[in-house]
C-alpha cells in the first residue's frame, strides 16, 4: 500500500527501530499502554507513526503524536509525509496560529498543549486510535498533564468497547518516573528499550571554567575545525542570540564563497591521536565569591487583603475550541535582564584576537543556526549535506538534544549552559536564568557526537562544576512554575481536586494552593456556600461563570478575565489589543518619546504606550512599512507579527462565540481617549488586582538610607523589599501613589540586585475593592 521512495527505504533500514518493528506491533495490539524508550535518532518520532499507519490504525480513526516544541512538531510531521509518500493533507500538524490539518488527515502531529485544549472539548478524543506523546522525558507541563489524563481516559474508551492506546516515547531517561507510578498506571506498562548503535564518544573537561562561554566555544570551535579531522561539529549554547552571535563570527572568521572550488584547496588534515584531541585551555581565575547581600529594607508594615472582585455582569461566551498558549521557544525571545548580554553586541563581534591562526585554513565552515523560532525552511537545512569541501557546523540551543537529530556530527561543543524560567513561587516574579544544564543533559548532548562514529564531547567547564554544580536532573516545568491556567483548565474538565490528580511527579501541594487563591482573588474560583456552612476545604472551590468565559480563551486567566470583563464596556477591540501585546514577551525595547500621552492616557502607563505602538505599527503595516517602522521605534517585528496573529485569533473567536458582536481590526485604530482610558485603567487592574504596589514615601525611608534609591520605590503587598518602576516605564513621569503590575523581576547581580515592575498601570485607590489603611 504504501510506495516510499527507494532512497527512503535505504535510510530507514539503517534505523535500529526497524528491527524491532514486529515486537513493537504485537506490544501494541495486545496492551492499552506502551513505554518506547530509545536514544535520540533511533528512529522513534519517524518511524513509529509509520508502523501504526501500515497496521491500519489511521483506517477509521486518526493517529495522534503529540510534540512539547512546536520545531518538532512542523519537521517531523513533513518528514513522515515524506517517508510515506503522503501529502500534508494527510500527515498533517497542528500548533497553535499554524496547521495544516484537513478532513483527509490521518496523522496529525501537534504541540501537546493543543492536544490538552482538545481534551477540553472531547474529553474521550473520540478522534483518534492511538495518541503517541513524544518525548516524553522532557517532562514539559502539558505532556505531563496529558499522562496523567490519558490513563484515566484509555480505562474509559475501553469501557465504552472503543478502545484507545497510548504510547510514551522517550529517550532512555527517568522511565521510572512512568512505570514506577502507581498513581499513574497501576500496571506499570510494558517497557520497549531501542538499542541503537551508540558508538563511543570521549568527553574533555575543561581545565578551567571560563565565565565567557561563549568566546570559549568560538575558541574551542576553531581549534577543532584547523587541527582535527573531517566531521561535523555542534555547539550547545543557550538562546537565539547567541547562536546568531557565534553563526555570525564563525562565518567571518571561515567564509564559504560561492566562486571557489573548494575541493582543490583542502590540505588533508593529519589523523590525530587521542591526547591532541584534547585541546588544550589557558587557565583562568574567575571565581567570584556569591556573598549574601544583605537586605537593607525595613518589613513592609502593612499587607492588604486579597480583593475580592464582584461582577455585575458577565459576558456569555461559548466555550469552543481554543488553543493554549505554547510556551515553546519563549526562552528564545526573552532574555533574563537587559544588562546580562553585553558580550552580544555587534562591536565585540568586530574583535577578533583570534584571527591569526585562522588565516592559516582555508577551508570554510558550513555554519547553520538552529533554535525554536528559525523559520522551518531555515530548519530543514541542517539536514542536508555541506556543499563539497565544506564542514558542517551547527549552533543550536537545546532543541538539538533530543527533538531534532542532526546527522554526521563528530564534535559536540557544549556550553553546559541552558537557559531556565525560574520563579519565585512567592512573589511570583519571574526571571529568565542561564544555568547549569542537569547531568543528563549533559550527556544527552554527548550523544549527539558519536550517531556515525567515534566522536569527542567537549565541555567548556570543568569535571568539578560537573560533579557539583549540575543537577542529576532538572526537575519536571510543572514543578517549577505557577499553574493558575492548569487548576483552571483541570476545575473545568471536572477535575476538582486538584491535589489528587495522577501527575507524574506531583507538583508542590502549597504551589496548587496558591495558584487557587489567586483565582479565588479574581474571581474565577469561588467556595460554593454549602447549606450556610462555610466550606473549608479549597478542593471544593469551583469554577464560577466568569471563570468559565475566561478559560475559553487561550490566555492565562488574568489576561482572559480583562477580555471576558471588557464586552460590557465596548472596549473589545482595545482589549484584544493591548492583551495581545501583553502576552508576547519583548515587544519593545525603549520608550518612544514622540509619542505625547497626557491625563488617563498617560496614567494607562505602559499598556498604554504598548496599545499605541500596536495600533501604529498596524497602520504602518498596511502601508507596507512595518519593517522600517519597526526599526525606528525600537519594536521587534517578529513580537508585532505575532501580536497581529493573536489579535485575528481572538476577535474571529469572539465574533464567533459572543452573540451579538462583532469586533473588526482597525487598521487605524485611534489611541483611547481620556474617558476610555480610564475604563482600560479599570480593566487592567481587575486582571492585575492581586498584583498592587503603593509608592513609599521618602518620609518612610529609614534614617541613613539613601533616599535618591527610594525615588521610584513601592511597596508590594506582603514583600518586604522595595519594588521599583522600571527604567523604561512611562510611569518615571509622575511616578503616581498606586500602581499595578503585569510582572515583577529580578535584575542586576549582586550589590545592584533589585526588584523590578513591568508594564505598570496607575490606578486609583477608591477602585482596590478592599483598601486597609495602615
Ligand atoms: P528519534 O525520535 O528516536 O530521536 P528520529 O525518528 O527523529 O529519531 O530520527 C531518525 C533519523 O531520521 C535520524 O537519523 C535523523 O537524522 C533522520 N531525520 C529526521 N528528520 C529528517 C529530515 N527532515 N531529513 C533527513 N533526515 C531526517
Ligand atoms: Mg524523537
């Protein structure tokens, strides 16, 4: 039934999968649940939808394979097709803004977040035969929360003579976190383990672990490429600018040029033994000693009672197909402070104290990018062989771990750095951290050097930092961050009590608790009044008909609640602005100044500024100047797409689900006038309300301080330390007695660490539902 191409065949048989294709089926056919675990570019993602189809599972019902990064998810989807020799119509993708799904679809790959909004709409995904969740080890929220799901919904559809199975894909990390469960699976399932040819790769520490890790891996990069043999090399760094930066100085530093015949040129490198393999580093003295800084803050005399938000009227929204925001690729976007990547700058690209020993090779360097949000034609390239007498080099982030295998690498690079959101589960305010990568990670990326023969591993710190500073592993995302918009989705599955639900590693009981008094403070949640008795248990807390527009929408719940509030006030299209904006990290860098704001307009604060910069950026699209007009402002173009995107989401969603309205994108959408503007200050506050900060007053400020740091100083609720506006913030104008935030985060190292507000609104004080003077 199905003709690949010959090609195809060739490869595929080369897999180490498809040796075990036969046991695999009868494992499926014959059990509900099936572990796959087998190392990165054993054929697991290409070659296991392929085994379903050609059993016939996609004959009636679809075959799902669900992806945590959306890169994955648009590469393997065509590479599948393309081993079928099947169009997009049939093995299709889904992510969110993106897909290519049609009636004719029989596998459909998707981001798991997608897949998790689905179950929302048709909680048995009566669609679907086989539900594949792929990398499962990465342990990314939506994947767990699918697990936990899935085993209860595979009992269900067998109950009903329907049956579903699920298999979990994984590479050869923590499957006991699957099978050790009997929360989870109270049968551990059956365990298939992928041997694949692995061949050895040796691992060099470096003597010394340098801070700049970056000019360390260019460094490393060009020994490797002008003193040893032919092979592909793969650098690990953190982030999309970093990769750019050293794709950038690669390319400088080993030009390929069109117009030379390179294979005259190349002078044979000599074979190498292993002790030149281990390239030597100059020792460096950069440990710094991480004294505690002391706290120099008197305690925060008074903390304000939650508000507790009343809502005359609701907005009645049909509760559809929504997407979940994906926060795939973010760690891209964002960057943990505006001061921590100085090494970045273009003029230090310019500096080049290395260009001696490369003007002594000539043989180019075929240096290609890799990271979530390279465009997928951009992606495909790293598949594809170097032009003659070139070598292979690819800079990446993490995605080149586990999700993508990049063939022929020799050398791995490895930074031993990746990039971690970490909260502050109290405060929450969040950062974006560079940090350790775990132990697995670690070898994981080694790995990827010895696919087609013997490879070297180098990393750029010391076995020291490996054996202390590194995790084993990091722990699971749902661990570690809040899941407001989790305990809402699960209250509106049903799920009530939260704390019981079958994680794969439960998060901290005390994060789903705050997470529900936070909702319980917007309103979204509330204690239902059982026969006057007061209910103490928060597991009864139930989702309220706010609640429920608001998890129609494929936003965090506050974000939801401003656009669910804003219907009654004809402010959608505003709304849908400025919330749009508000959900896509670094939309500007700066503040323009030429753009006057004065009144309300002016104490709209930031979301303000943010509003306008959409609005013109709009009508300078249409004009078919975005990108100049992008530049001049100092806004990201990719965030204004992006903004453009979930702006037309959410107005064709709400046109179609409120009765009634209809909400048009004007191009030329006018800044809000002074009345409006008040009413948006309102809005915001009421998705913001349990995130206020009143100015403190230089009198407050403890005798000996300085009080020139107090100039634009808050106190926040229960925090104790100040909290300040930031530099950027339009607010430095008039710096008003109460403010609300979108986000609090940590800057600056040491002695000059301090806590930051993002995107602040001026409210005033008779709007706070509950206001306790001192
Ligand atoms: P796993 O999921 O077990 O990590 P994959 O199924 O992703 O393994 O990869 C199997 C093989 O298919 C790898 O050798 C990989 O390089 C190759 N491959 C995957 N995508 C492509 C592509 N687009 N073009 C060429 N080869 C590919
Ligand atoms: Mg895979």
């Amino acid at each position: 039934e199905v003709k690949r191409d010959p090609k195809v065949q060739v490869a595929r048989l080369k897999l180490p999968i498809l040796g075990e294709e036969q046991r695999i089926m009868e494992l499926v056919n014959e059990n509900e649940f099936l572990i796959v675990a087998g190392e990165t570019g054993s054929g697991k993602t290409t070659q296991l939808p392929q085994f379903l189809y050609e059993a016939g599972y996609a004959e009636h019902k679809m075959i799902a394979v669900t992806e945590p990064r959306r890169v994955a998810t648009v590469a393997m989807a065509a590479r599948v097709g393309h081993e079928l020799a099947l169009s997009s119509k049939e093995v299709s993708y889904l992510m969110r803004f993106e897909g290519n799904v049609t009636k004719d679809t029989k596998i459909k790959f998707m981001t798991d977040g997608v897949l998790l909004k689905e179950i929302q709409s048709d909680f048995l995904l009566s669609k679907y035969s086989v539900v594949i969740i792929d990398e499962a080890h990465e342990r990314s929220v939506y994947t767990d929360i699918l697990l936990g799901l899935l085993s209860r919904i595979v009992p269900l559809r067998r109950k009903r003579g329907n049956p579903l199975r699920l298999i979990i894909m994984s590479a050869t990390l923590r499957i006991e976190d699957f099978t050790e469960n009997t929360r989870l699976f109270k049968e551990p399932p059956p365990v298939i383990k992928i041997d694949s040819r692995q061949y050895p790769v040796t691992i060099h520490f470096n003597k010394h672990t340098y801070s700049d890790y970056l000019k360390e891996a260019f460094r490393k990069t060009v020994k490797i490429h002008t003193r040893l043999p032919e092979g592909g090399i793969l650098i690990f760094v953190t982030g999309q600018q970093e990769v750019k930066y050293l794709v950038r100085k690669l390319k400088a530093s080993f030009p390929y040029r069109k117009d030379v015949d390179y294979s005259k040129l190349i002078t044979k490198t000599k074979p190498i033994n292993e002790a030149d393999a281990a390239l030597d580093s100059e020792p460096d003295d950069i440990d710094s000693d991480d004294d505690e800084v002391e706290k120099e803050m008197k305690r925060a005399k008074k903390a304000r009672r939650k508000a507790k938000q009343k809502i005359k009227t609701l907005p009645k929204i049909n509760l559809d197909d929504y997407d979940m925001p994906d926060d795939d690729g973010q760690a891209d976007l964002v960057d943990n402070d505006d001061e921590s990547e100085g090494h970045l700058s273009d003029s230090d690209a310019e500096e080049d104290t290395l260009t001696p020993t490369i003007k002594s090779c000539r043989q180019p360097l075929w240096v290609l990018p890799l990271y979530s949000m390279l465009s997928s034609s951009k992606q495909a390239k790293v598949f594809a062989p170097p032009p003659v007498g070139a070598r292979l080099c690819v800079v990446s982030t993490d995605v080149a771990e586990t999700s993508l295998t990049i063939p022929a690498i020799k050398y791995v690079v490895d930074s031993g750095k990746k990039k971690m959101r970490v909260y502050d589960h109290v405060t929450g305010a969040s950062a974006w951290r560079i940090v350790w990568t775990s132990q697995a990670s670690a070898g994981q990326r080694a790995g990827r050097a010895g696919r087609v023969g013997a490879g070297h591993a180098y990393r750029l710190y010391s076995s020291a930092v490996f054996q202390h500073d590194c995790p084993p592993h990091h722990p699971p995302d749902l661990c570690r961050r809040p899941v407001d918009d989790l305990v809402l989705a699960m209250k509106c599955m049903g799920i009530d009590k939260v704390v019981n639900f079958p994680f794969p590693t439960a998060p901290d009981r005390m994060q789903l608790r705050l997470a529900e008094k936070r909702l319980e403070t917007l309103g979204i949640l509330e204690k239902p009044e059982v026969k006057k008795k007061k209910v103490d248990d928060d597991d009864m807390l139930k989702v309220t008909p706010l609640g429920k527009a608001v998890s129609a929408f494929p936003l965090l719940p506050r974000y939801g609640k401003m656009l669910a509030l804003s219907h009654q006030q004809n402010l959608l299209s505003y709304t849908i602005a400025l919330v749009s904006a508000l959900t896509v990290p670094e939309v500007m860098s700066g503040k323009p100044d030429s753009w006057p704001a004065t009144g309300h307009t002016l104490l709209l604060g930031d979301p303000g500024v943010l509003l306008r910069a959409v609005g013109a950026a709009e009508y300078a699209y249409v004009k078919g100047e975005e990108e100049l007009f992008c530049a001049k402002y100092g806004i990201r173009e990719k965030a204004i797409k992006e903004i453009r995107k979930l702006r037309k989401q959410l107005t064709s969603e709400i046109n179609l689900s409120v009765a009634g309205v209809d909400v048009t994108i004007d191009p030329e959408m006018k800044p809000p006038n002074d009345n409006q503007a008040r009413l948006l200050r309102q809005l915001v506050l009421s998705g913001l309300g349990d995130q206020v900060g009143r100015k403190i007053g230089l009198d407050e400020v403890k005798e000996g301080e300085d009080k020139r740091k107090f100039k634009y100083a808050y106190h926040c609720g229960e925090l104790e330390e100040p909290v300040h506006l930031h530099s950027e913030s339009i607010l430095r104008k008039t710096i008003p007695e109460w403010v609300v935030y979108q986000e609090l985060y940590e800057t600056g190292a040491e002695e000059r660490r301090k806590m930051v507000m993002r995107n602040v609104t001026a409210i005033e004080p008779e709007w706070l539902p509950v206001y306790v003077p001192q």
